[in-house]
C-alpha cells in the first residue's frame, strides 16, 4: 500500500536537514492556524487540526508549543503560500507546496532542486489537474477491511476507499467527511495514534509507474525537495 503521492515526513528523518525542514514547516503551519483565531485549539479547530496532523509525523510537543507561543506574543512574521509543480525522472508529476517569507529563495532552490536531479520545473496548472483533495487517515489496527468500511458507511461517511498492507491501514474520505470518520474511527476501532490523518491531495487518475532506470533519481528529488525549508508538502504519482 503506502501513499505514493506524498513524501512521508511521519518517517524517521534521514538527515539533521530532513528533521529540521520537518519541524520547520510544522511550526509555520501551526503558527499561521493560530494567529488565524485564538491561539487555543478548543476554540480554534484550523489550529486543533495543525497540531494533531504534525503531532502523528512525530513533530515534538517543544516545538508546537514555541509556535502557539509566537503567535500569542504577537509576532509579526508574515508567510506567504505558494505552489510550484513539475514532472520529475520518469515522467513523474510533482507538486510542491510552500509557505515562505522569501518567494525569491523558494522559487531558486525549488528550481535547482528539479533541475539538479533530472526533474524539469513547469508553469502553473502543468500537473495540478492529476490530483484531488481527500481526507487520509493512516493507522495500525488488526481489523479486517470490510469492517471498517462498513463502520464508516453505516455513520453516513463518505467513504472513497479502504486500504490495507499487513496492519497499516489507509482510509481515504471525502474532505468533508475527514472529521467525522477520524472520531468514529476513535470510538469504534480505539484508534487513538494515526500515523497521518489530514485532509491532503493524492493522485486523482493511474499512479505513474516508475522504471528501475529512474527510481533512485525520483526519490533523490522527493527527498531534496522535502528538505528545503519553505516546502511544507511535497505530492507526486509515481508508483514505485
């Protein structure tokens, strides 16, 4: 199974710049959801949301509550959102996300990334079209496929579909039904530690299959992109 879209920063990182992109881009995004609303995730469910997707990637609790901090001193840092996509070795599609207070330093190392490892960055809307918004929820449980499906269903859950390799399981929902179906998740099946759970993009059509010739080259530019510091996700359809 796994989710070929998407680097999987929840992984041990490989590199101090790996963890520290990591923590970097969850403080940002915890950060920004807090100055959005009061800095209190009982009363702020964008900020709720951030801190529970960054925890199950294994960001420290240190590092989420510098953030909220920041925000409730009144810090004046200003992010802005961007995206970036293009196709990597094999005619993988790529897209990247950024939050960055330099669109100049993103937009060069972003460039260099791609080009340096075989990849060739393209305008906007090259690639965006092959995927789709849904709601993932990863978690180890013993509970065969079916039942879970159906659990989901019968509490009138959009369910996309059910997943599983060995005990890994992946549910993929309809954005708004990506609340619901991780609460009755909780309650039903006593899930309580998710290896993901967010409302993300994966591809909307065939994984692009991946040559042996070209794999080691497409992940080298995954695993470069998800180190730069003003990438907060990286989505791609290769199937390796």
């Amino acid at each position: 199974m796994g989710r070929a879209h998407e680097v999987r920063a929840k992984k041990i990182a490989q590199t101090n710049a790996a963890k520290s992109a990591l923590y970097n881009r969850a403080s940002k995004e915890i950060y920004m959801a807090a100055k959005s609303g009061v800095p209190d995730p009982n009363d702020n469910l964008s900020l709720r949301s951030a801190i529970e997707k960054w925890k199950a990637q294994h960001v420290t609790r240190d590092v989420i509550d510098r953030a909220i901090a920041k925000a409730k001193n009144k810090d004046s840092a200003a992010y802005v959102a961007g995206r970036y996509e293009g196709f990597g070795p094999g005619g993988v599609a790529i897209m990247v996300d950024t939050l960055t207070d330099n669109e100049k330093r993103a937009y060069t190392t972003i460039r260099a990334a791609f080009t340096h490892h075989g990849g060739k960055l393209g305008d906007s809307g090259c690639v965006s079209y092959n995927f789709t918004v849904a709601g993932v929820i990863d978690f180890q449980s013993e509970q065969n496929v079916e039942d879970i499906e159906n659990d989901l269903i019968l509490n009138d859950v959009d369910v996309q579909s059910v997943t599983k390799d060995e005990n890994e399981v992946e549910v993929r929902v309809s954005p708004d039904g990506f609340e619901k179906a991780k609460a009755q998740i909780e309650a039903d099946f006593g899930v309580t530690d998710f290896e993901e759970a967010s409302v993300t993009f994966v591809p909307a059509g065939a994984y692009v299959a991946v040559t042996d010739d070209d794999k080691a080259k497409a992940q080298n530019l995954l695993d470069s992109l998800d180190e730069i510091e003003d990438v907060q996700a990286v989505y791609h359809n290769g199937d390796f």
